[in-house]
C-alpha cells in the first residue's frame, strides 16, 4: 500500500493550491518558487485549478488568487476554536504589555498554523498576519516547541511526512532531528527561539520566540509565539524580558482550557 505514496503530482497540485491560497494575488514565477516546483509544472498545475475553479487571473495583471470554491475543501473540518476563543483574552493583555505581536498556533501536517494573532492590535509588525497562515515545522519557534512537546507517535508522523516530500523545509526538519539534542534543550528550557525568520512575509526581519501550551491536564494543545524585529532586540533580551510574561500566560491560558481542546 506504502508504494504509491506520495502520489507526486497531487502533492505538487496541493503545493501550489496552497501557495496560492497563502500568498495570493500571485504571480506564476512567485508560485513555482513559494510552491518548490518547477516553472513548467506549475503552469499545468495552475491550468488545472483554473479548470475546476479553484484559482482564477486577476483581470488587470497576470497575477493568479483563490475562488470561493476553495472554501468547500474545508466542510468536513471541525474547526476546533475552543483554544482561539480561551486564549484571545490572554494574548491581547500579554500583545498590550509588551507591545510585541502574539500568536497561537498548531500543527498541521509537517506546518504550523496561525490560529489566532494580535498583528493588527499593534504597529510593531513589518506584515498582518492571518488565521491560516502556515509555516515549515522546522523552521519556525512554535515548530520547533511542538516538536519537543508533542507526543512520540506525533513526531514520527511527521518525520513520515517529511521523508515523503523531499522539500528543503522537510531536509532540515530530518536533519534538526538526527539526534535528540534540541529536543532535550527546548524540553529543558521550556522555550525555543527562531532567530530570523525566513519563510515569512518579511524573510530575515524578524524572530521569534514560543512556549507550550498545555490544558488544564498537562495534555499539549499548542504554541505561543511572540514575534519582534530581529534588529530592535537581541535574543538574550529578548528570553530575559518576554519569557517569564510568556510562561505566565500560558500558565493561565492552562487553568481556563478544558481538556483537548484543541487538535492533537
């Protein structure tokens, strides 16, 4: 059954829907690249996605978005927003504090995704990020916390996934974890740092530090994140001034989550 997996060309088709859908209006020499794919596949792909009505040109230049049609992918998918709606009041207060942006993520697949962000509650932020925004696992801090938090069957999921994709973004996550040393560190810190972010709106501006998220039972549901200049703060400072302010709203996130409130 293993021998058919990955199915390469519905891989590549979802590597482009999803580019689309994450950095649209596009155009198509931005979709190979954001995609990984080559110029000439992303051209059939992109052919293909405009066929089903999924992806449509913009009629002034040659720049590609999503329909609505894309909304139907999501109809069998429970959104699980128990851990968005007990969280925001916490990272508003905590995004208030400190003036920084917060946000909250979990894994999907080999990415992480924004559940919920305070980008626009402050103008310390070069770009608006959004709930649905994904990152590489591996190369982001909440990646990287979830990594070291989740449970082992979780984490050889996901080394699963990173075998079949072949991607840069899975080579290093593969390479991050050939051994068990920053597994061992982030566990021990109780935090792990991004130090300029690279698959973001603003690649090498900003980074980031994240702690757990846990539920009141100690079940891991999640990341926090706090994002800032890369220029404005040194990584010493910034674990010296955010870290205890972060640990202590996730602390407090934990004592107003019911349990598995958010997906494993």
């Amino acid at each position: 059954m293993d021998r058919g997996i990955p199915i390469r060309a519905l891989t590549r088709g979802l590597s482009v829907l999803a580019a689309i859908n994450r950095d649209g209006p596009i155009s198509m020499t931005g979709i190979a690249r954001a995609a990984q794919v080559p110029y000439p596949t992303a051209c059939r792909v992109m052919q293909t996605l405009i066929h089903e009505g999924f992806v449509e040109r913009e009629p002034a230049r040659k720049r590609y978005r999503v329909t609505s049609l894309v909304h139907t992918l999501s109809t069998g998918f429970q959104a699980e927003d128990l851990l968005v709606r007990t969280a925001r009041p916490h990272i508003e207060a905590l995004c208030r504090e400190v003036g920084w942006p917060i946000s909250i993520a979990t894994r999907v697949g080999t990415r992480m995704m924004v559940r919920d962000t305070t980008h626009k509650m402050t103008s310390l932020t070069f770009s608006h990020y959004y709930a649905g925004y994904t990152l590489p696992i591996a190369e982001c801090a909440t990646g990287k916390v979830n990594l070291a938090f989740c449970s082992d069957e979780e984490r050889r999921s996901i080394i699963d996934g990173w075998k079949a994709a072949e991607s840069e973004a899975a080579n290093m996550g593969l390479l991050l974890l050939s051994e068990d040393h920053l597994i061992r560190k982030i566990r021990a810190d109780g935090y792990a740092m991004q130090i300029r972010n690279v698959y973001n709106a603003d690649p090498g501006k900003t980074s980031s530090i994240a702690v757990p998220l846990f539920d009141c039972e100690g079940g891991f549901v999640g990341s926090l994140a706090l994002i800032y200049f890369a220029s404005a703060v040194k990584t010493d400072q910034a674990v010296e001034k955010f870290l205890a302010l972060m640990q202590a709203t996730a602390k407090a996130i934990a004592a107003d989550l019911p349990v598995q409130a958010a997906p494993r």
